[in-house]
C-alpha cells in the first residue's frame, strides 16, 4: 500500500511538472528571423502530421470511452493490470488516458495554429481547413472525455474497499455458530496402531514412543494369562 502511494505521488508530481512546462511552452513568444524563408514544399508534412494526430486522438479517445464502460472488478480481482515489471492500478490506467488525450490535443493545437500562420499563406488552402475541421470534430469528442472525467461520480476503488483497508478492521460474523464440544484427546494403543489422522500430526518421536508403550502393554496381557 505504502508503494502505491510513493508511486502515485511521483506520477502527479512528474505530471504536474510537464504540464507546467508545456503551459511556459505554449505562453512563450516566437521570435522569427524576418530573413528567414518558408519552403511551402515542407507544408505537406505538417498536413500529414496533423491529419495522423487527429487520428491518434479519436483512437485514444475511443480506447479510454470503451475502458470507461468496463468495471475495474469485472476484469481484475486486485485492481491491477499487467504484468511483472508492468503492473499499473486500473485506476492510473485511466487517467494515464486521460492524460493522453489532454498532452496530444494541445499538439493538435499548435500544429493547427502553425497551418494557418500566414508566413505558410495556406489560409486558402482546402486541405488546410479539412484537416482544421477534423481536429475540431475530434476535439469535441475529447472535452466530452475531460467533461465526464471532471463530474461528480461514484469511485470504484472507494465504494470497494481493498484487502488492505480491511485488515484493520474486525470481522464479526453474521451468524454465529455453536462450536462443537473439545473432543477426548485421549489416546489408546488402539489408536495408535489404526488412526491414519493421528499418525499424519503427531511427530515421530511422539509417535515412536506412544507404539513402544502399547507393545509393553500387550505383551504384559500375554505374561498375566
């Protein structure tokens, strides 16, 4: 549990930190040569990269709405997912999703803006505003994601508490049933020759001595008669 907790604390503290520097990325100024010269011929790649982000966001989108509908317990009796070495919370799972979808619409962002930066003159450009409308659509899809995520809502993992949470607490039974009286532990040289129960607990020596004084007993019954 105490691992759980570190691992999560460095995960939103790394998290926090990229958002933070991707925000000081995003405020910044550009400050651009003015002798420097576009080559339009490079505007097809940016076209190419956009239009495979766009398709990257909607699959990521699709894939955290499809792991939104399942129940963490209908696929996982511990919470986790994985694998050695690749074991993650069902829980983190989701918001590492969620996190996704953020981090990559913010790169459809900057790509779109850069389309349209007037230094490319792709303002008229067909492609352009396609590719510019797909993002859009994709993005409505994905702050629905961050709209769902950010209501208020029953939590899996509070309403069903772990192994951990209940160690600490005692069990009462809800029925309590009559134990059964101490039987007589008493042991006959009957027993010990036949009881297969007994012979399987009691230790060798206690076992060994228990037979040596039955063997003294029946051969004493032999000498009195």
């Amino acid at each position: 549990m105490g691992r759980e907790i570190i691992y999560k604390f460095l995960r939103d503290v790394n998290m926090n930190r990229k958002r933070l520097t991707l925000r000081k990325a995003a405020s910044q100024r550009r400050e651009i040569p003015e002798d420097f010269k576009y080559n339009k011929k490079k505007l097809k790649h940016l076209k190419h990269i956009l239009h495979n982000v766009n398709v990257a966001l909607g699959t990521l989108v699709s894939a955290h709405n499809e792991f939104s509908r399942v129940k963490g317990p209908d696929i996982s009796p511990d919470g986790l997912l994985g694998g050695l070495g690749y074991v993650l919370p069902v829980k983190d799972i989701k918001e590492s999703l969620n996190e996704s979808i953020k981090s990559l619409s913010d790169v459809a962002d900057s790509l779109a803006d850069e389309l349209t930066n007037p230094h490319w003159s792709a303002e008229d450009d067909s492609e352009v505003k396609k590719l510019i409308k797909e993002k859009e659509e994709v993005e409505e899809k994905a702050e629905e994601v961050q709209d769902e995520d950010s209501a208020p809502g029953d939590d899996e993992s509070e309403s069903e508490p772990t192994e951990d949470e209940n160690e600490d607490e005692p069990v009462e039974p809800q029925n309590k049933v009559p134990h059964d009286p101490p039987k007589d532990t008493s042991v006959t040289p009957e027993d010990v020759v036949t009881s297969k129960e007994f012979q399987k607990t009691a230790s060798n020596d206690a076992f060994a001595k228990l037979v040596k004084e039955s063997l003294v007993r029946f051969s004493s019954i032999g000498k009195k008669a």
